[in-house]
C-alpha cells in the first residue's frame, strides 16, 4: 500500500513549518529554516516520529501505550499545573501566545535531564480524533508532544482512533513491508520452516541487500532456541559453521549490518521527501532495529555461557544469583530501533525470553532468601510471560514440527519435541522453582489456604515429597528436617536492593522474634521448637554455620559412644537440611550422602542447569 493511498502524513508540507517558535537542539528555529541539510534531517524524523506514534494508535488500546519510562510524572504534573488544559481540540494560537509560553517554559524545563531530545520540534495533531494531516498537525516541543498525548491516551481521547483509521494504517513505506512482516512474523512464532520457504519462494522480490542477512539468520535462530548456543567440551561449535561459535556467527552477522549502517549513512547525507527516500529511511529503521536484536541476542549468549562454564566447574553448586547484574543490564537495554511494525514481532520475542530469565534469577534469589512476598510475585508473572510466549509458540504448533531431537541430544530430557529446548527450560526451571516455593513455605501456605490448600500444593512438589518419604522407609531415619537462620544478614541483600529500585518489589523482610533458627519443614512430621531433638538440631546449625555457608561441605556428628547421628548441608545460605538418625551411621554412608546429594540437586535446579554443560549434537 502507498503512502499516498494510505495518509496524508507525507503531505504535511513540513518546510513551512519552520516559523514556528520551537527551540531545536543546538540550533534556533529561525537559523533552522535557512539550513536545507538541517532541514531535511529534521523534516525526516519528525515524519517518522509521527508514523511510528499514529501507527501504535491505530493498532493498540492507547491506554496501554507508554511514550516514556517517566509518563506518570509527566502526566501527574502536567494536570497539576493545567488542570483544565483542553487536549481533545488544541488551540494552536493559544498554545503558542506568549502568556502560554511563559506557562510551559517550567514544565518543560523539569524534564530537560529525563527527556532525551526535549525540545525536539515534534508534530502534534490539532483534533485528537484526527489523523496527521496539512489542517490537523503543528509543531511543539517533544516534552508538549508527550504531556498532550499522554494526557490523550489516559482520558480516552485516542479511544477512537483505532475505530476510524485502525483498517488504513500508513505503515506501508515500500514494497517489501509485507514480506519482511510474514518473515519476523515466521521467527517470531519459531516457525523456521516457514520462513526459509518463503526467502526461498519470494526472496527475489526482497531487497537484495538484506537477504543473505534474512537467510543466516533463520539458520541462526533455529539452533539458538535448540540450545545451540551452550559450551560444550571442544568449544561452542555451531552446526551452522563447523569452525564458529553460534556466538561468533551471531557477532560476525552483527558488524556486518554496523558496516551496512555506516556506509548507508555515508551514501544518503543528501535525500528529497521521495518514494526512494521512504525506502532508504525504511532500510535505515530495519537495519538500526536488527543491530538492536543481534545486541541484545549476543548479550543473551555471552550470559548463557558465563552460566555454562560455571556448571562445568561445579554442576552441583551454580548460584544463579551471581548474574543478577548481567541480565539486569540486557533487560535494560534501549529495544526502542524495535519498535517499526515488521519488527515488532521478533521484539516481542526477544522480551519473553529477557523478562524470563530476569524473573528466574529474581525467582531464585528471593525464595532462597526466604522472601514470600517476593517470591510468589516473581513466580507469578513470570507464569504470566511463559503463557504468552507459548500461546504465541503454539500457533503453529499443530502445523510445524521444527524442534525434533536426535536421540543421541542431550536435550531428549524436553518430552515435546515440537517446543523449543529454550523455552521449554524456561518452563521446567518456573516448575522447580514452584515446588520449591511451597516446599520452604508449606506453613505459610497452609495457614493461608487451610486444609483446602494441601491437595493442590501437593501437586507441585511430589518429586521432593515421594524421594523424601522413599528415604525415611528404606533407611531408619528419624527426622528429616529444613532449618532457617532468621537472623543472618540475607546472603544476596545488594541484590535484592538493586532489585527493589528497579522493579518496586518489597523490601527484605525481617523475623520479630530473636530466635536465630526455625524449623520450617520436618518429616514424618515438623518437631515443636521446644522439643529435645529440635534444640539438639538448631544447636548443630548454629555451631557449624561458618562451615555450612558455602554449601559444599557436610556436617557430620554421630560416632559409637552417641545414640544420634547428624548430617547437615547447606541447600541455600540460608536454609540447612539436616538428618538425624536414632543409631550410628558411617560418615560416607553411600545411601545416604546420595540421598543428600540427589536433594541438594533437585532444590538448586542443578539437574536442569546441566543442559548448560554440553552442546547439543
């Protein structure tokens, strides 16, 4: 579809538009209009600003839409200081009267440092229930642009727009959009197939330059979400190039499109408002947005591997909450080149898997910690992101089977072999933590849920319970307990802080009373805190809490004068498990230190990390 059969955006005969009183970075608007090259740089982007902002308009409820990070301070002050501001119809003269001006100037001025561009000259549209037209459109500063607009989205002016214009979007700039939309649409979806058909059928009519980009990238991606990206013992060999990491394929494809990017800058300083101007433009968008993907992709990798090698150093002992700054950092990098409509798509993709693997660590780290609240936030929204990236996986479940194992794959663990290895980690990781969440908070579960809670939390953890209840039957054991120091600075505290400031969790929770340890968990029942056994258990964790730290070394105490012996290993920082047994038992009891280790294995996630260990063949 054209631009000129589709809006009247391209017809804003935006060079006349330079009279008006914006102040433009490092420029006035006055020496603007005398500048073509200026000119034309900023005529190009306050087109595409505008595009992008009415297409989102046309396609979302706008009430959904975010313009910032800092939209509900730009709202709750904008209404602040004009309370009774008319946004539906906008009064251009007003607005632009000196008495007006002298209104805005502090407003704007608050957001100068939070507010890239601020004062950007920005097209803003004179009816709310109008598109961008000649008649509808003025130009303001970008920090006017947001407080209307925003304003517009929340009182429900925007409401209409996807009613009247939703069916004629102008987001056609050049003839590839369709095809380009069906291709990140097929990786999106993980439907590899479908798209190596369609550059197969239809790649001639694509844009030559990006095709060979278009064809690496499927390859790319099919293995990616097989686990392809794992260190295995000869190196991270991809099957895509036997003398490559998929890393390195993803780095190489990465420079290749900053070199594109570069030398297309160089080629097009000077362009006309023409259709070829709209596809350059458009090429420039598609290739800023890919750079963007391949960063953040590879930023992904390198994490997966800091996480692979320190499996292959200790696979029964990974701390995922050592990497709470790594996938901090990726889950905030500017995705914002994403955002054009055939990109959209793959961006989408791209925060399923970033929001998993954050709320996993956070998951991980909290429950550890022993934080309820925080935990069963995590949990719960990440349960919401699998659930959306699934339903978005099984579109074409019934249709494309493109994640079949080999039988020698150490990935034949994963029983669907048409999910991705990837998300079905994910989804196997969000069920562990789970189960161990109701393990370490049974009682607090159960005084919440009453008796009603028991049949659907036993749900969640019957590998824990059943080797639990296997083990007491078959080895005499007397008490199998879990115990909490209370009073222990929490281990992972800098996280957790780091955490509360960006995504508003609660604070770190503390005990009321001064007991230093609290038996949270015992089988075949938990012991009273004032009975014998009980002290005789606390008394063991407190007395050899430096030792048990780590989590690597057991405590054993038991020889032939004593009538119990005690092994206690640390599971988290925080939380011991501790066996007693009414007789003697050898210190290097095979059925016992397995026992332990089997546990230990399960409620650290160490079985599922081990597919970090090996690459898939």
């Amino acid at each position: 579809m054209s631009m000129e059969n589709s809006s009247n955006l391209h017809d804003l005969d935006l060079d006349n538009k330079q009279g008006s009183n914006v102040t433009l970075p490092s420029t006035s608007a006055e020496d603007y209009g005398n500048d073509p090259m200026l000119e034309q740089q900023w005529a190009m982007k306050a087109f595409q600003h505008a595009e992008t902002y009415f297409n989102l308009l046309c396609a979302v409820d706008p009430k959904q839409l975010r313009l910032s990070r800092h939209d509900d301070q730009i709202y709750s002050r904008f209404r602040e200081l004009f309370p009774d501001f008319k946004i539906d119809v906008l009064d251009e003269n007003k607005i632009k009267s000196n008495e007006e001006k002298q209104l805005w100037r502090p407003f704007c001025e608050e957001f100068r440092d939070l507010i890239d561009e601020y004062n950007y000259g920005t097209l803003v549209r004179t009816d709310s229930k109008g598109e961008y037209t000649n008649e509808n459109t003025f130009l303001v500063v970008r920090i006017q642009f947001y407080a209307i607009e925003i304003a517009r989205n929340r009182e429900g002016y925007n409401d209409s727009i996807r009613h009247l214009y939703g069916s004629k979007k102008f987001i056609r700039m050049t003839k590839w959009d369709n095809l380009h939309e069906r291709y990140f649409n097929y990786l999106a979806i993980l439907s590899f197939d479908k798209a190596k058909e369609l550059l197969e059928k239809d790649g001639n009519k694509m844009n030559s330059d990006f095709l060979q980009y278009f064809i690496m990238l499927v390859q790319y991606e099919r293995t990616y979400h097989n686990f392809g990206f794992v260190v295995g013992p000869k190196g991270n060999l991809s099957i895509i190039r036997k003398d490559k990491s998929l890393l390195q394929c993803y780095s190489d494809l990465h420079m290749s499109l900053i070199e594109l990017q570069s030398n297309s800058k160089q080629n097009n300083t000077t362009q006309s408002m023409t259709d070829d101007t709209k596809e350059t433009n458009y090429i420039q968008q598609l290739t800023a947005g890919l750079i963007t993907f391949l960063n953040v992709r590879t930023n992904l990798m390198k994490l997966y591997e800091q996480i692979s090698s320190a499996v292959k150093r200790n696979e029964h002992n990974v701390r995922l909450e050592n990497y709470i700054d790594e996938i901090t950092h990726i889950s905030q990098i500017d995705m914002s080149p994403l955002n054009i409509s055939v990109l959209s798509p793959i961006l989408q993709l791209l925060k399923h898997e970033t929001d998993c693997l954050l709320l996993l660590i956070q998951s991980y780290v909290f429950i550890a910690d022993y934080q309820y609240m925080n935990g069963i936030s995590t949990l719960h929204n990440m349960h919401c992101v699998l659930k959306e990236w699934n339903d978005n996986i099984e579109n074409q479940q019934n249709t494309n089977h493109r994640f079949i194992l080999s039988s020698t794959s150490p990935l034949n663990f994963f029983k669907s072999p048409t999910k991705p290895a990837l998300y079905t980690f994910y989804s196997k990781f969000h069920e562990l933590l789970v189960a161990k969440f109701t393990f370490y908070f049974n009682d607090i579960l159960y005084e919440y849920g009453g008796v009603e809670a028991k049949t659907p939390m036993g749900k969640t953890n019957p590998e824990f319970t059943a080797r639990i209840a296997q083990f007491y039957r078959r080895s005499n054991v007397e008490w199998i307990t879990l115990i909490l120091h209370k009073t222990k600075q929490p281990i992972y505290s800098s996280q957790i802080d780091q955490l509360a400031d960006y995504h508003l969790i609660q604070p770190v929770t503390s005990f009321n009373d001064n007991k230093p340890y609290q038996i949270i968990f015992g089988y075949p029942h938990k012991p009273n805190s004032t009975d014998e056994i009980a002290q005789q258990m606390i008394t063991k964790a407190l007395i050899n809490h430096e030792m048990l730290t780590s989590g690597e070394k057991i405590f054993y105490s038991g020889d032939t004068n004593q009538t119990k012996t005690y092994f206690l290993q640390n599971i988290d920082p925080r939380i011991t498990l501790t066996l007693v047994f009414a007789s003697h038992r050898q210190e290097r009891d095979t059925t016992i230190i397995n026992f332990l280790n089997e546990l230990l294995d399960l409620l650290r996630g160490s079985r599922l990390l081990l597919y970090f260990k090996n690459a898939a063949k």
